[in-house]
C-alpha cells in the first residue's frame, strides 16, 4: 500500500513538474514571437533583455517605420506605449486590440504625420510605479532602464520634445504619473481610459468592492502600495496630487474615456478624469479631454482615436 501511495504521489509530482516546465516555456515562446512584417514597410520586433530594476529578464516590441531601413542615417522620435491589465508587449498587434501598429502605419503613409519608432514594454504590474518595499521598480525601469535600451539599441532622438508617452487603462494611469513625476523626460502624453483614483486612500475603494475585476485589480495595486497601505507612497504617485503640484507648464496632455466603459460601474472613472481636467485648467496647462459616447475600455478605444492620440504626441517632434 505504502509503495503504491509513493508511486501516485511520484507520478503527480512528475506531471506537474512537465505541466510547469511546458507553461514556462509556452509563455516565453509567446513573449517572443517572430518579427511582423507589414504590407507598408514597417516592421514590430520583440526582443528581451535582462533587468536589474525587474530583477528578472525584460520584454518589449518595438515598431519601426518603413523609412528606418531606408534613411540609416536618420534618427527618429520614439513614443512609450504602455497597456494595462491582463496584457503584454504583444497583445496591441492582434486584431482584437485593434492592432496598433498597422494603424500607425496606415497614418504614417497618409503623410500628415513625421515617422516615429513605438516601445511597448511588458510590465507584470501595470501600474508603472516602484514598489514600496523596493523590490520591483517598474517606472525606473521605463524611464531609466528601458530608455537606455532603446537609445542605445535603436536610432532615435533622445531630447524630451521627441519622446512621448501613451498608455491604456492601468498604463493610461501609468503614462500620466510618469509624465508628471518626469517632465524633463517628455514632451506629451496621452491616455485612453485611464484608471484615476482619487483621494488620500483609495485601497477603501478596493476593498469595499465585492467585483471580481476589482478583486483582480487589488492583486496589482497591493504588492505596489502596500499591505497594509502606505500612504505615503500612494500620495507620491497620486495623479490628482501631482497634477496640483509637479512642473507641468511643458507638457501637453490628452487623455480621453468612452460611456460604454465597461470599468464605469466599479470605479469612478468620469469623475477622475473630471477633476484632472478641472486641475490642468486652473494651472493653465495645455491639455484636451475627450468623451467618446459609445466607446468601449482600452484598446478600443485607443483605436478608435488614435490619429487624434498620435497627432498630440507627435506635435512637437522635430526635423532630424
């Protein structure tokens, strides 16, 4: 009896033991797909590199326009784009995402605007904000380490007025703290559906919430504020407080949300973005605010207006 319990407990510990080794490798092999090659020129690379902010190996892809190949000798304006929950550095080239640097291309080729590289990072956590313990720091790592990947890697320009920022949902929030925090770092930002949260202590919010959506979003915001919260960091990496307080006079910001928003019933969404608006106004800086009636969460909606998105954040870009 007992060797045949050892030899059931042998024959689970192997299966797990393959299932975890499959899984890891399954989930590599999708963070690094081969290179998409498009009908325009243009191409969108995935690459990886190792991370001492991450503590661990760091995925991105980034989208090269069809003159890259053609001008060796040209350096071009980069823009950061970072998603939200539940996605990678991958998900922006599917169909389901809209596919974002097809549309790029298909913007790019009406002339209107000048060629620019795209970076889209993987981040576990997307709130693109240093943990409080210290462990994990993912905005050093889009604004430090990240950059210096790209600028060495890539031809690009590296002044502030020919870097820009967009993110989605949790990387909308991302891209309007980092913007905030970083001023010398970037010319305009721009965020669809971000996730603005209000006031001194929003882990209340959190943890009144019975949504399984925002169960899954407590996951993300605990390890980064804290368990218990802290307070502290949180206020440092409050958008509402930053937008009141950090040297914003030289970027220029768009940030936008849709009605259909599927996040609406579980976060006060409108109101953040309503406040934030109010704020930028009475300091004076350049922004716009757009509500999409009808428009969807994320991706959606970044498609839907990204000619807008992308004619803010190439704005300022300017001739190599």
């Amino acid at each position: 009896m007992r060797r045949k319990a050892f030899q059931i407990l042998l024959l689970v510990f192997i299966v797990l033991t393959v299932n975890s080794a499959w899984g890891q490798r399954n989930r590599r092999s999708q963070r690094t797909p081969e290179t998409i090659h498009q009908e325009g020129g243009s191409r969108v690379e995935f690459r990886e590199f190792p991370s001492t902010t991450l503590g661990e190996d760091a995925y991105y892809s980034v989208f090269l326009p069809p003159d890259y190949d053609q001008n060796p000798d040209q350096r071009f304006p980069v823009i950061y784009v970072l998603h939200g929950m539940n996605n990678n550095h991958t998900t922006w080239t599917s169909p389901r995402y809209g596919n974002i640097p097809l549309l790029a291309e298909n913007l790019i080729k009406s002339g209107d605007i000048p060629q620019f590289l795209m970076i889209h990072p993987y981040a576990e956590n997307p709130f693109y904000t240093d943990y409080s313990d210290g462990s994990k720091k993912y905005e050093e790592f889009v604004t430090r380490e990240l950059r210096t990947e790209i600028e060495t890697n890539f031809r690009v320009r590296t002044d502030r007025l020919n870097r820009s920022l967009v993110g989605t949902s949790l990387g909308g929030y991302g891209a309007l703290k980092i913007a905030m925090k970083n001023p010398q770092l970037y010319g305009s930002v721009a965020a669809g559906s971000p996730i603005i949260l209000l006031g001194d202590d929003p882990s209340q919010l959190i943890r009144s919430s019975t949504a399984g959506a925002v169960r899954r979003f407590a996951g993300l915001f605990n390890p980064v504020f804290g368990t218990p919260f802290d307070q502290d960091h949180w206020i440092a990496n409050s958008i509402e407080v930053l937008a009141r307080t950090a040297d914003l006079k030289n970027v220029e910001f768009y940030f936008s949300y849709g009605t259909a928003d599927r996040y609406r019933s579980m976060f006060p969404m409108e109101k953040g973005l309503e406040v934030l608006d109010q704020i930028l106004t009475e300091r004076d800086i350049p922004h716009t605010m757009r509500v999409f009636e009808g428009e969807p969460h994320g991706w959606a909606l970044i498609s839907t207006s990204l000619s807008e998105i992308v004619e803010v954040v190439t704005r300022k870009f300017t001739a190599d």
